[in-house]
C-alpha cells in the first residue's frame, strides 16, 4: 500500500480507543445534528476547497472537486467529536479529489484512503503534494479491502453510484473495521434512496439517516453484523452473434457486472461480421533539420516495463468482454485490457480465466492508459464511458478518446461505440483522425477512427 507522507501529526492522530455513539435510555443513535442543533465546522472553516484541484479530470464551474455532501460529511464528523466520541483511526472511502481526506490531514489526522479507481488516487495524492503544510497528518493510500479498513475505528464515505457498489463497501467495512466503528456515508440527495438504508441495514445493526443541508445528507450507521457474507462476483454465458457463447465474470464495483451491455454486444457483433484484420501500421516522413523529408518505417514501441506494446488493447476493459472478443478474433495478435477500477480488473483477469486466455490477454489498472507509450497499439477497442461518480459528464470519454488518439500507431485504428445523442463524432475526428459510421441501432453508434 503506498504511503504519502506529510509532517508528523499531533497526538490528535490517535487518541484513545473510541467511545460508543451516543445513545438515550431508549437505545435509539443520535446524531449530533440533533444533540447540537447545529453541526460545528471544525475542518471546514479554515480549508480553502477552492484550491483542490480535478486532474488528472476535467473540472469547470459545474464540475469542482469539492460538494457540499463532502462539507456536511465533514461537519457530522466535528459534530461527533463535539459531543464527545473520539475519531481513532480514520479511514475515508470513495474521496475522488481528497476534498475529505485532506481537510481531516490539515487538522492533524492521520487518515487511511480507500479508492476504486486510479484516477481518484492520483488526484488525491497530487492535491495533497501541492497544499500540504507543516503539522499535517500521514495520508495512506490504498484500496478499498481489508489492508485499509482493518481496524478502523470511524469510516467517512462518499455514498458510491450503484447500490450493489455500497453493498460491498457496507460487507467490507462489517468485516473488517473495529466492532464499535462508526460510519457516515454522505451523499447529494438526487443521487439517494431509500434503498441506500435498507442496503447498510442489512451489514449494520442501526442506520440513522441526519437531516438535510444544502441538498445532501448523510446516513450515520453502526453495530456491524460480523457474520454479514462479502458479495463476490456474478458470472453470466452470453451467446455473440458470430463467435458463439462468451463467458463474462464481474465484481459488484463494475460496470455491467457480469451482463453483456448493449453498446459491448453491438461492437463485438459488428467486429464478428466484419472480421476486419489488424492494422499494419504506416511509415512516418521525418523532416531532418536540412529540410530533406524521410520515410521512416514504424517499429512497435517497448513499454516502461520492458514489454513490447500490445497489438490491440481494450480501453476500459469493465469485465473484459472486448478484450475477450479481440483475443478470439485475432488469435495471432496480443491484447491489452486496461481499466483504472481495481474492481474491473478483477473482473477481466477472471474473465479471461473463464474463458481460456489468460495467457492471450494481459491485465492492467492505469488511468486513461498512461503507461501506455504514444504511437505503439495497432487497434483500441473503446466503449467509454459517460459518467464521473454520480455524475453524467461527457468529458469522461472525450478524455478517454484523447487516450487512444495518443496511443494509436500511425494507420492504427479505433473501434469505438456510443451512446449516439451524444454525438462524439467531432471528438473522433479531432483527437484521432478520419472517422466513418459502420454500425447504428435505436441507441448506439459504432465508428472506426483512423490514426493519421
């Protein structure tokens, strides 16, 4: 688990083993935004969210690294404090810019990060590496797994997208964290249901939704069921129109789980009618510093591993299923699956287990495939995706669309599919080159984009 590390912390760090939540005669939890009446603002007031920065995301005036489910979050927190039980170790979940981790770091606590995605690693870290200051906390970043959440005495969480997502949070944390942790899972309330308590009800003994502020809310929940199982992956037999039946394996945290989508279905089916060959990358001209032009043969790139450059990669992989379909349709070729989630590339390692090619396919969690050396693929095989978080953005998949566009070798090619009123077409053209329409239903639109 790396480690990113800040000036020592105080010996509010760590404090004393955890008092158990406030509770009347009656035994029902109180919040403290019912014992207090207002919530004190002990690690908001002096933090400058306005500082935090998206990257590696796209940010604009809508989309900031900060919302004020993260500000009530951290105010429940201070509350908490403030009517008398103690933090102990921290662990926050789900924080995709450290706009909870680092508030928490700038007063003094040492905090253990838990992420999905590479993304929200990276921008967390590369936050805190710019603001950080002298008497701030350590800050450990690590997944969302038993490493992070052994023993922890209070879990902050921003509440995830999908309910089978929480579903497996809420299993970790009830195994693993301290048997009096307290949790406080904060969410805007478009994003809420009701479904978000009945799902931490069945890992904890008691969930207490708080009262809103500023469209957001926070359910507090505790007394974890131990004996609560942690979901596992689901596996799902797909019939490919053209390559026959595929086996598809996915964890709770990805896209899809173990179904075959339709975006997916129609690229792979397009792919199998068409069988198109893989792209035999183009010469280069080369003006030397004389003015003379020179053809320059293309020769396919290594890696910072050592590794030479796969022939195709699926960008995104999700559970694998392209990834799957590249490695049976071009069987002399080599494949790359590629997805930032940890929970996706769990699940495409198990697919190409379950499906024999292991030793075809190669598995890798990296954000917006940035290990992957400019000009080097042959072929990307892209269904990008259309949300950030909660969030519908489009800009998720230009980002991705630029990725391949990088990557690409000159003559390479972009299999791509999208949701059509989103209208990438121009992104397309753009970022990767000449691009025509070869496939469309009531929904998607496959495009083939050719490298310049």
């Amino acid at each position: 688990m790396p480690e990113t590390s800040a000036a020592p912390s105080g010996p509010a760090s760590h404090g004393a083993a955890p008092r158990a939540a406030s509770r009347p005669d009656d035994g029902r939890l109180r919040t403290p935004d019912v014992v207090l009446g207002a919530l004190p603002d002990a690690f908001t007031a002096d933090f400058d969210f306005g500082r935090l920065s998206r990257e590696p995301l796209h940010g604009s005036r809508q989309r900031q690294a900060h919302d004020a489910a993260d500000l009530l979050l951290l105010d429940t927190l201070a509350g908490w404090e403030a009517t008398g039980r103690q933090s102990g170790r921290i662990v926050v979940l789900h924080d995709q810019h450290g706009a909870l981790a680092l508030p928490l770091l700038a007063a003094g606590r040492d905090v253990r990060l838990g992420v999905d995605e590479a993304s929200a690693a990276a921008s967390s870290a590369g936050n805190l590496e710019r603001l950080r200051a002298e008497g701030w906390g350590r800050l450990t970043i690590g997944g969302v797994d038993r490493q992070t959440l052994s023993g922890a005495d209070t879990v902050v969480m921003a509440l995830p997208r999908s309910l089978d997502a929480l579903r497996l949070t809420a299993a970790r944390i009830a195994r693993w964290a301290a048997a009096d942790v307290l949790v406080l899972a904060g969410g805007r309330d478009k994003h809420m249901s009701p479904s978000m308590n009945e799902v931490l009800a069945g890992c904890f003994t008691t969930v207490v939704p708080g009262r809103g502020r500023s469209k957001s809310r926070v359910l507090t929940a505790a007394g974890p069921r131990r004996e609560v199982a942690v979901p596992g992956p689901a596996t799902g037999v797909h019939r490919v129109k053209g390559l026959g039946p595929l086996t598809l394996v996915g964890g709770p945290a990805t896209f899809g789980g173990a179904a075959l989508d339709p975006g997916s279905r129609l690229l792979a089916e397009t792919l199998a009618e068409r069988r198109p060959p893989v792209p035999e990358p183009h010469s280069r001209v080369v003006r030397t510093d004389s003015g003379l032009s020179v053809q320059v043969p293309w020769t396919a790139p290594v890696d910072r591993t050592g590794a030479p450059a796969p022939d195709v990669l699926d960008a995104g992989c999700g559970n694998g299923a392209l990834a799957a379909v590249a490695a049976l349709l071009w069987p002399e070729a080599t494949v790359l699956a590629s997805d930032q989630s940890a929970d996706a590339v769990a699940s495409t390692s198990a697919t190409t287990a379950a499906n024999g090619l292991q030793d075809r396919i190669r598995v890798e969690q990296d954000d917006a495939l940035s290990t992957v050396p400019d000009a080097s693929v042959r072929l990307v095989l892209l269904n990008p995706p259309f949300h950030d978080g909660t969030a519908v953005d489009p800009t998720v998949a230009h980002r991705m669309i630029a990725a391949a566009g990088r990557v690409l070798a000159p003559g390479g090619q972009l299999w791509c599919v999208w949701n059509s009123h989103l209208r990438h077409r121009p992104v397309l053209e753009s970022a990767v080159g000449p691009t025509r329409q070869v496939a469309r239903d009531r929904t998607f639109t496959v495009t083939v984009s050719t490298r310049a």
